[in-house]
C-alpha cells in the first residue's frame, strides 16, 4: 500500500482524495521509485479540477513529474539507489503519477539526475523549467544569440516563464517579461528581466505584421498573443512555442514568414526523445542560478495539493510548486 492522490470518475462526476492505494507488480523494464518530491503543474492543476478533459482513464494517479530513489529495477539501466527524475511521457494522465509516495515507471521514461542538483531543485525545475531549457536550445538551434536582439517571454510569472528569464538572462539575453499583473515587475526583474511588457499590448486583433521588436521569443500561451509576437519578429527571428493556455487557434497570416523569415519553432516536453531530455537537464545543472531558482518556490503539501490546484487557474500562483512527499530521502 502507498499514499497517493486519486483521481476517479463514474458517469459525469469527478472526486479527487488522499489515500492508500495498491500498485501493481512490476512488469518486466519497470523501476519502482520511491518519490521523495513531486510539483503541481498546470496540467495536473487541470485534471485534479476537472476542468479539461486531460485524464484519459481511471483511476489516475496525477503528477507529471517526480525525482526520487530506485526502490527495486527491472531494467537494465538502473539499480536500487539510483537518483531519477521523470517529466511527461503521459504520466499522470495515461498512467499513474508522480503525487503519491511510490511510483512504477516504465525505465525507459526516467533519466539520471545529473550531480549537483538534488531531488528538490529537480522539482523546482520539473516540466517547467526542463520545457523552458527546451525553448532555449530551440532559440539558440535558430541562431537567436544574445546580440540577435530582445527576447521577450510570455506568462513570466509562471514556471515555465521564470525558469526561461533566468536561463536567458544567464546567458546574457536582454529579456522582456510580459505579465498581466503590475504587481509582479520587481519578481521578474529580480530574475534578469530587463523590461516589463503589459499583456494588453498583445491581446489586440493581430495584424499580417507589425513593426519589428524583438529577435526571438518563448510563448506559452497561443493563439491572439502568439499571433501578435509572430508579426513583431525582427527578420529571422524565432519564436519558440510551447503552450496553448489562452487557446489552441492561431489567428496569423504566412507574411512574416515569407517576407521576415521568421520561424515558429514548436517545442513538445511530454514525448521529447531521450537523449534531448538528457542535454536539456544537463544544461539546466550548468546554466540554471540555483538562487534564483529558489526564489520562485513555494511548498504545498501533499495534503493541501486538491486546494490548491484551482488557485493554480485562477492565476494566484507564482513560479513553481513543489510537493515534499519524502523529503528526508534527499
């Protein structure tokens, strides 16, 4: 038996708990981990409400990310004490997840926690900050480099915006940070923006192109936002999409493509191959301020996850949630 939240479903009504729960045996490739942090995500925020249809069976365990301990291995890659972190591959939505005490993972699923980050600031990074690391190498795979120009970041105030202002400032990018709330201007300088862009100034009706403003961009909202930073690439810029949070519609037009040269370059974390995923938390070990990344933390309990979930949606959260399931494993 392990603790872990439960989400269940019968005919059109949904009920999430904590409780114990019995996992299955191991199958043969699989890796027991005993979970010692996991994180709340917008995805998990949305399955534990209900709010999309992101859960494909039931019951589900959610939680698309954990770093934790090999307990026992049945895969050829890993042994009993090994450190693993694990993001996406549908887990917390097709398979169980990582907001419970122990998970099974196909082994495969799981890379190596590179030194010099411990399970916490695995967590702290999760899908976020490994899907910012992914826009990134996008950016810097188009040849936006710091003397390209301004990179502007979309939902800064969000994980995966906060992990991609630090990245990017690191590196020596001028960021701007596009917010909808005043309020959170200093947060985000205090993470190496260099400007502050009101999200008014893109949720007007796009236009085929705009005057040239920024070298390159990383959008986690879509659609009419998406649209505006596509018309206001400079020539050659890249935009690195990898969010739909305002929409899955792309009101555009093909003129800054072919008249700009601008690329939209789409970055998926949740199937990302194996050996990307590896580069990606390698970088993140050596480029990513591990002080800063502190600085965008909040702790929720295992407990308190269901509550919090929709404050999540509502926009209420800042920066990455981390979830202590065992902390004193490391």
């Amino acid at each position: 038996m392990t603790k872990a939240i439960v989400i269940e479903k019968t005919d059109e009504t949904q009920s999430v708990s904590l409780r114990d729960i019995d996992l299955p045996p191991l199958a043969e490739g699989e890796v027991a981990v005993d979970v010692a942090y996991s994180t709340l995500n917008y995805k998990d925020a949305l399955a534990l409400t209900g709010a999309a249809p992101v859960v494909r069976s039931f019951p589900m365990v959610p939680g698309i990310d954990l770093a934790g301990i090999v307990r026992e291995s049945l895969h050829p890659d890993y042994a009993p004490g090994d450190r693993v972190v694990l993001n996406g591959w549908s887990v917390g939505e097709k398979y169980w997840g990582g907001l419970g005490a122990r998970a099974h993972l196909r082994g495969e699923w799981l890379v190596p926690l590179p030194e010099g980050i411990s399970m916490r600031q695995a967590m702290a990074i999760g899908t976020a900050g490994y899907t910012a690391m992914l826009c990134v190498m996008a950016l810097e795979a188009n040849g936006v480099t710091p003397e390209s120009g301004e990179v502007v970041v979309t939902g800064a105030s969000g994980g995966v915006g906060s992990v991609a202002i630090a990245l990017l400032a690191a590196k020596g990018y001028t960021v701007a940070a596009v917010t909808g709330r005043e309020s959170e201007a200093e947060y985000l300088k205090s993470l190496g923006a260099s400007s502050i862009v009101a999200r008014e100034e893109l949720s007007g009706k796009p236009r085929a192109l705009n005057k040239e403003r920024w070298a390159g961009a990383i959008d986690v909202v879509g659609s009419t936002v998406l649209a505006n930073l596509i018309s206001m690439m400079k020539y050659h810029g890249t935009v690195a999409a990898c969010g739909l949070a305002g929409g899955m519609d792309l009101p555009s037009s093909v003129a800054p493509f072919i008249l700009r040269g601008v690329t939209l370059a789409g970055v998926d974390s949740v199937m990302c191959p194996r050996p990307r995923r590896i580069k990606a938390w390698q970088r993140l070990a050596r480029d990513l301020d591990m002080a800063k990344l502190e600085s965008m933390v909040v702790e929720v309990a295992l407990k308190d996850v269901i509550a919090t979930a929709p404050k999540f949606l509502e926009g209420q959260v800042r920066g990455r949630i981390v979830v202590p399931v065992a902390p004193e494993l490391g």
